[in-house]
C-alpha cells in the first residue's frame, strides 16, 4: 500500500549526504506523489518552514541530523506540531541525542535506512496523526450527507470531505458503503433498512472508514425525506464524531446497566432458591415430626400392650397359685387323712393286714398316688416359677422404654 494512498503525498528530505540521497530517491518517488530534497537544512527551513510560508506543503519530514544542523531541526519543531519528523544519522552517540529527543521526533534511523522498515514508522505516525485530527473533529459542526433511495451521495458538506479525504467528484454519485467499515454488523444494517423503509427516523452509532482506510464512529440521525405524497425521495444524514473515550464510555454505561441488570436477575434467582430450599426443609421437617408421632404412637400402644399382657399374666398367676394351694391343701388334707386311716387300720389289725395280699396292693396303690400327687406340685410349682420369671422380663422392657 503506498504511503500516498494513506494520506500523506509529500516528503521534505533535509540531507546534505550524498550516497543517503541517491538510495532513497527511487523508493521516495515511488512512494509519496511529490519528493523536495534539501542539502542545506537552514536554507530548507527558510524555503519551506519560513515566516511567509505554510507547512500545509509538507507532509513528512526525514532530517538527516548533524552537530551543526540539530539547532534547525528545533527550529522546524517550533514552527510545526503537526508534521511527523523523522531523523537519521550514522552514529547518534557523537551527536547531542537529548535535543534531538526534545524535539518529539517519531522515530530515529540509522543509516542506511531500511526502507520496508521507514514505511512500517510511517504508517504508525499516521496513525497518530489520525487520532489527533479526528479528536479535534468531535468537537466541530455536524458532518451532514444525503443521499438518493438506491443509497448513492447526492451531497456532503465540506467537513464530511475534509474527513473522509475524498473530493466531491470522487464522492458523489458513489455508494454509501464507499465509507462503510468492513467489520459493520449486519443486524446492524438490517435494523437501519427497516426502520427507514417504514419512514420512521433511525439513531445509532455507525463506524465508518476514510480515503486511508483509517476507521472513524460517528453518531448518526438519519431522516427520510417525503415529497408532498408523502412518499420517500431521499435520505439525510446528520452526524457527529464519536471519539475512542466517548465510545468507551458509552460501552462502559451499557455494561454497567448489563451487569446491574444481570446482578437483579441472579439476585432473583438466588432468592427463590433459598426460599424452594426453606420450603424443602420446612416440609421436611413436618414430615420428620409426623414420623416422630408415629413412633411415639406405637411405643406408647406397645407399652399399653405390655402392661395389659402383664397384668393378664399376673391375674393368670395369681390364679393358677390359688389353684396350686387348693390342690396342695387338698392333697395335705388327702394325705393326712389317709395316712390316719393306714395309722388306724394298722393299729386295729395288723395281723389282718399284713395277710390280706389285696390291702398291701390297696397301700402300695395309695403310696404310688401319693408320689404322682407331690410330682404334680412339683410341676405346678415350676410353671408358678416360669410365670413369675415371664413378668419379671416385663418389667425390664416396661423399663426400657420408659427410658427411651
């Protein structure tokens, strides 16, 4: 891309040697549309930067800096801040390096002059440069267009050209995507498309791109324009300068609004969150409670269930030891009566007894019940035994769940 194409035509070369001039004529030709070389740096200063002349001519400075001649190059500075000046020299450790510092120079070669290298400063001086003429831009009228309904510049004031860097006969008649910056999103172009075909006014901010392709934003009203039908004959485009700061501070309240509004949202979300939670516990809870009643509810039945089985049993052995004691006083009494009667029949006849073989039997008869019937309490005894052990174990569990 040559440096012309970029905004800068012209190049005063202030050297006096020789052999730099002769390797750089051919690439500066090349480049900038017009070349002035210099071999004395007062008598260009005079020529060019003098007090009855304009720097409007020079673009770019290359100063091909000596002991003698950096007073010049001051000279140059104070009479210009806009004009990037670039200096070369064989070794600057012989020279006064702080002046030539002082002096806000782009950039310092060293000969010889790399000249893919002298470009590549060059575009970022423009660059600069830029910046500066767009930021005194913003703060200028209104940059105003119009153009027909196939979208083609019909007109544009003087600081849309002065902008843009294209002449009135380079611009009208083109497209408006001439300006249009690449990177411009289609939604973007969609929602201007719409908005104007309806006849209403749209508002947004549009990036655009000049003559060298250097990006500029703008903050764009565009009106339809009707004719006494009512009906669309063209459009007008009133816009100002948006700076990069402006942008940014424009980009910064959005997402200060984003995050505040995104912030609500997660503090909604977050809300009804902890509340489902506390709802889950609270249910929980209940649920936890009404288990807890029912294991309550079934150890207080059991517990019912246990004292009636144990005073069942008590009665039952209260009952079974009054039958045990009518039949061990049943049996004392039998026993004791028949023991009397033996007693009796013995002393009576016995020698009659001891003969008569059936009344032995009859004895032995009597002895055998009388072994069954203390057998027999025996066993009554073992079952009061158990029974009393049976409510004893009772009453351990009675305890136990008293205690739980």
């Amino acid at each position: 891309m040559g440096l012309e194409r970029l905004g800068f035509k012209s190049i005063l070369l202030i050297c006096q040697d020789e052999t730099t001039i002769e390797n750089l004529k051919p690439q500066l030709k090349e480049t900038f549309k017009t070349v002035f070389y210099e071999s004395d740096a007062t008598q260009g200063f005079e020529k060019f930067f003098g007090e009855q002349r304009s720097d409007d001519e020079i673009d770019l400075v290359l100063f091909d800096v000596t002991d003698s001649n950096t007073p010049v190059l001051q000279k140059i500075r104070e009479k210009t801040k806009r004009i990037p000046i670039f200096t070369v020299a064989s070794d600057y450790a012989n020279l006064d390096a702080l002046s030539i510092l002082q002096q806000k120079i782009y950039y310092a070669f060293t000969k010889p002059i790399d000249f893919e290298h002298f470009k590549t400063e060059v575009y970022a001086a423009i660059k600069e440069v830029a910046k500066r003429k767009f930021s005194a831009y913003s703060h200028k009228v209104a940059v105003v267009t119009r153009t027909n309904l196939d979208g083609n510049f019909i007109y544009a004031n003087e600081l849309f050209y002065e902008i843009t860097g294209y002449t009135k006969e380079e611009l009208l008649g083109q497209h408006h995507t001439l300006i249009r910056h690449p990177n411009t999103p289609q939604s973007l172009l969609d929602e201007m498309k719409g908005t104007l075909k309806e006849g209403k006014i749209w508002h947004g901010i549009t990036k655009n791109i000049t003559k060298e392709e250097e990006d500029f934003s703008t903050n764009a009203t565009i009106f339809p324009i009707f004719n006494s039908n009512n009906e669309t004959i063209e459009y007008l485009s009133i816009s100002f300068i948006v700076t990069k700061e402006e942008q940014n501070i424009s980009k910064l309240k959005r997402y200060i609004m984003d995050q505040k509004s995104a912030q609500i949202q997660q503090n909604k979300k977050l809300d009804k969150k902890i509340n489902d939670r506390i709802e889950v516990a609270i249910k929980n809870e209940r649920y936890k409670y009404e288990e807890l009643k029912k294991v309550l509810y079934e150890l207080e039945t059991d517990l019912l269930k246990s004292k009636s089985t144990k005073n069942t049993l008590a009665h039952q052995v209260i009952q079974l030891e009054g039958a045990l004691k009518k039949v061990k006083d049943k049996e004392e009494s039998a026993d004791t009566t028949l023991k009397e009667k033996l007693r009796a029949v013995m002393n009576e006849n016995y020698e009659v007894y001891k003969k008569n073989e059936k009344l032995e039997k009859n004895y032995a008869k009597l002895e055998e019940k009388l072994e069954k019937s203390q057998e027999s309490i025996k066993i009554f005894q073992g079952y009061i035994d158990d029974y009393r052990d049976k409510i004893k174990n009772l009453e351990e569990i009675i305890e136990m769940n008293k205690k739980k």
